[in-house]
C-alpha cells in the first residue's frame, strides 16, 4: 500500500500544480508539506469518510486549520469524488465552488478556514461535543507551525486537555516556515514538542513525508487508551516535491514562472 | 415568566429552565459568574463549562459544539465576549450561520470604575457590521428573560447586551413575545425620544423634566438593533416632529446611526438629533451616573441638549 501511496502523493502535486498555474494564483508550498499527511489521512483508512455522503453523521470530521493548504485537498476531494474533478478547472475563478482557503459549502470541507488560529478551537469544540452526543467519530486538526504563532491555539490546547478530548488529533505541518520567514526568526516555537507536553497533550514527531512513519503515529488513533489528545508534529519540508521551492519562504504564495514552469513539471514527473 | 429585579438572574433562571427541558442547550463562561451557574453544575454539568479566562476559544468552542448540533450560549463582560474575540465571532459562528448567543454583560458604562478597558461603548457598531447576527439590546427584566427563550427558539447567532440596571419595569411580566422589534412606551406631540437599554428607564425621567418645560415627548423603546423593524419604526415615527436618539454608546454606527439610515433609505425627513457617548474614551473613574453626567447622558444633560436643540 506504501507503494501505491507515493505514487498518489505524486499524482495529487501534479495536478495541485497545474491547478494552481491554470488559476496564476495559490499556496503550493504549504500545501505541498502536508500532502503526504494528506494522501495518508483519505487514502490510507485512517479517516472515515463517505464522499456520496459528505454530511454522514458517524464521520469523522477533519478540520484543516492552515487552510491555505487548501490546494492539496481540493484535488484529493475531488478525486474522492466528493465533487466533479472538473470543478478543479474553475479553481479560483469567478463563481468557482473552490476558493482560496476553505469553506464549509464545498463537500468534504468542514468549516469556513483561512484565518489562523481558528480550526484547533473549532476542532476541540466538535471533539467536547462527539462526546457530550456519546458519539465515536475522531475530530483531527491539521494546524500550521506558523499558525502555532497565534495565541488562541494554546487557549484551544489547554482547552482540549483540560476536558480530556482524547478523540482530538492535532497534526502539525512542521515546515519551519511562515509566510516571510522562518518560524524561528520570526517568534520562536521550539521546543515545540516540550511546549504540547506541557500543556497535557501526548505528543509524538515523525517524518511528515514518510508514510511508514505518518501510519506508525496514527495506527491505533481509535483504541488509544490516554485521556489526552494527541499532537503529531510532522518535520515537513515546504514545497516539497519543486526542488527550487522547497524550504524557501517564497514557496508560500510565489509561483514558478518561464524556464522554471517546466524545471517544476520536470520535478513533480 | 417570575418577575425578576436582577438581569442575571433573570437571564440565567430562564436560560437553567430552557437546558433542564433540552440537553442540546450548552453554556459556557468565559470565567464570568451568576449565582444559579451552581445548579447547573450539580444538576445538568455536561451542559455547563466555565472555560476559563479565554473568550476567542470560547467562540471557536461554542462554534464547534453548534456544528455537532449544540445550542450553545456563550457569557462574559460584554467588552470580552464582542471585541476580544471579533474575528472569531465573525468566521467560526457568524460565516457558517450558527445558533450561538453571546450573552454580553455590562453594557455601556456598567462597569465606570474599572476604567476604559471595561467600558463597551462600541458594541452595536462592530456587531451590527456582521451580516446573519441578531442583536437585541433588552430595557428591562422582563424582557431579558424573554429574550433568552427567543434566542433559544430562533436560528443563526445572536447578541444579548446585558445592562445590569436598575431598570423601571416596563413590561408586564407575562410577556413573552418581542418579536416586533421596538415598542411605543409612550406617545408625545412634540417629540419622540428613540432609545435603547439603560436610556429606556433614562428617557421616562426626562420626559418628565421635559413636560415641566411644557414638552411633551414621547418614549420608543427599540430593542431589537438587527434586523430592525423598519416598518414598525417609521410607523412609530411618523407624526413625531423631531426625533431624539438615546444610547449610552459611541453615536458613531450606535442607534443614533441606526435610526438615521432607515430614514435617509425611506426618505423620510424628520430632524433628529443623536445623544450618545461622543468619541472618547473615559478614563475618570466614578460611579455610573457620574461618568454619564461627563457625557451629558445624566437626565439634566439629555434634558438641556434636547431643550437647547429644539430651542
């Protein structure tokens, strides 16, 4: 299954790439870290979904926090067959069904994103009321490390320790970068994983590109006995996959343009 | 509906007698108190959780709960559970359309002593400005109750700013239903004081002064800011030969301005003149009615403004 995983993580920058060049505009960079995170996640049956039924009342719900990751789970929404791969063309366009960052009227999507900071509270907050309902689902939150700027992310980690949301998972797109700079230039998040320790989390850190290591952190989400949520911080690398983007700040929003189109196509072969 | 002389008790009596009957109903408190929050606790606590000293989380929570179903009302000091956490308000409940009620407490200068960070003299400005949010601004205990049920009953987000009073009883306390949006509390030939919350129980005092100056205005209580009732307003109006608005608010985007946009939208031209809290910020400290009286907003002040206007 490994095998056919990365091959679908391939196929998915593919076509995030030339969905993004066809619009002239998006975030390939940090949709980029997490695709592996991603492709697992839908493709790996970690996630329980039903995509001719979006709105299922025993799914889990899974918030994309960094929303501007967007990019990335517009393709794969798509090919799940949540919506028509064709809306993919209309990509930002006018009237398109799919916007810059995400929100709750496309199929799959769960909440209105694109503001930093948001998606962990809204997260803990579907995760206290599974609970209050008796129902099973798992809520999961992918969060940026810039997002882990923002201080209403550690209001919604003590919030979701305190009250014990253990069907809360939290996975950190570690790319070490922001939109301008490095994180640890900019406000310091190390030590990242003592911090989520600290504030009552179980915490593991894998390679977020390596499948082997994103299933080892996500193979007993549902049978795990620990009364705390769980935060994966996955060491990702941004604009993985574009040898010339990756971990440059510029692969937040900057897109190839002339001879290095085709040096990115030739990349992502 | 009891007949209640506290707005605390009477929104936390009627909202603790709505959750016992629907376990879908779910409050939290951004660490801000009321007496029957023990009830709650011993009795439904799945459906009661102070959530401590953080109000942006406290909107994204009650945002996440509504999604799962919940009817969830949120309550803090007004200025905290509006200003502090705007953009949570806005994306987490107000965008995706969510029966959240934030329950605001301490409108206006309530809180005088604590100084500026505690007054909220801006919150009908900002909340307006978020398409889908209902905001009712209630004049008296009967109506808080009642408005609590409403807000149970009715979909998408709302705002309740709380005064702690003391209010003149207006409404008999068997009435439940106010939906219409604004009320005549009393009828005037020269005049027509337009006022909100608190500035209810401030008008009927200054109607009086003003009859000993041989004017005779009359009160309308508008109490639903969003959406307002157009009709009933202009209908309230319509023979009135000036209007005065009346808020213990910023008179930028108050109800002042309210009320002046739906009569420049109708084309209706009556004079009117705004009272509110102009633009600044009070950092004297002093009782309520003291801090007011530096506004003009005590009842001589809002007397000599309207008998030096209409002069």
């Amino acid at each position: 299954m490994i095998e056919e995983l990365v091959k679908k993580a391939g196929e998915i920058r593919k076509q995030t790439f030339e969905m993004v060049m066809k619009a002239g505009k998006g975030h390939l960079g940090g949709s980029f870290s997490c695709t592996e995170i991603l492709v697992a996640l839908y493709y790996g049956k970690i996630l329980r979904f039903d995509s001719s039924n979006p709105r299922w009342e025993e799914r889990d719900r899974f918030i994309l926090s960094k929303a501007h990751g967007s990019n990335t789970l517009y393709v794969i929404l798509a090919d799940l067959g949540f919506y028509l791969a064709s809306e993919l063309s209309s990509f930002l366009d006018d009237g398109s069904l799919l916007s810059g960052h995400t929100d709750n009227r496309i199929p799959g999507v769960e909440i209105v994103g694109g503001s930093l900071g948001h998606g962990l509270g809204v997260a803990s907050g579907i995760a206290l009321g599974a609970k209050l309902s008796g129902k099973d689902y798992l809520t999961f939150a992918l969060i940026g490390d810039g997002e882990s700027q923002e201080g209403s992310i550690w209001e919604a980690a003590m919030f979701a320790s305190h009250h014990g949301l253990n069907n809360l998972i939290a996975v950190t797109d570690r790319n070490n970068l922001g939109s301008e700079d490095y994180t640890e230039n900019t406000a310091r998040l190390e030590p990242l994983a003592d911090k989520w320790r600290a504030f009552g989390w179980d915490v593991t850190s894998i390679d977020g590109h390596s499948f082997d290591e994103i299933f080892g952190a996500f193979k007993d989400v549902r049978t795990r006995q620990s009364s705390r949520p769980l935060m994966v911080i996955a060491r990702t690398i941004k604009g993985k996959g574009i040898s010339f983007l990756e971990n440059t700040p510029q692969s937040h929003h900057t897109l190839p343009t002339g001879q290095y189109i085709d040096r990115a196509r030739e990349d992502l072969k | 509906m009891k007949v209640y002389t506290d707005t605390r008790d009477a929104t936390f009596e009627e909202l603790y007698s709505i959750a016992l009957q629907n376990p879908d109903v779910v409050v939290l408190s951004a660490d801000t108190g009321a007496r029957i929050f023990k009830e709650f606790q011993r009795n439904i606590p799945k459906q009661f959780l102070n959530v401590g000293v953080s109000e942006q989380n406290a909107m994204s929570v009650a945002a996440g709960l509504a999604l799962t179903g919940k009817k969830v009302f949120v309550f803090g000091i007004s200025n905290f559970v509006t200003l502090r956490c705007y953009e949570q308000i806005k994306n987490d409940i107000c965008c995706m359309d969510l029966p959240v009620t934030v329950l605001g407490m301490g409108t206006g200068y309530v809180y005088s002593i604590d100084g500026p960070t505690h007054h909220i003299t801006q919150d009908i400005s900002i909340m307006r400005a978020l398409p889908g949010m209902t905001i009712w601004s209630p004049s008296d205990y009967t109506m808080v109750g009642a408005l609590v049920h409403m807000a149970y009953k009715s979909p998408g987000p709302k705002y309740i700013r709380i005064d702690k009073g003391p209010f003149t009883p207006i409404y008999d306390p068997g009435k439940l239903d106010f939906s219409d949006g604004l009320a005549t509390v009393k009828s005037g030939k020269d005049l027509t004081i337009v006022a909100t919350a608190i500035m209810v129980t401030q008008a009927l005092k200054v109607v009086e002064e003003l009859a000993i100056h041989g004017v005779d205005a009359g009160i309308v209580d508008f109490y639903r800011l969003k959406p307002a009732n157009n009709r009933f307003f202009l209908e309230a109006v319509s023979h009135s030969k000036r209007i005065v608005t009346l808020e213990e608010h910023t008179i930028a985007g108050g109800l002042g301005s309210i009320v002046c946009e739906i009569m420049a939208d109708q084309g209706t031209t009556i004079p009117v003149k705004r009272i509110g809290i102009p633009d600044n910020y009070r950092l004297e400290v002093g009782s309520r009615a003291w801090v007011q009286s530096l506004d003009g907003l005590d009842v001589y002040g809002i007397t000599k403004t309207i008998l030096d206007w209409i002069e």
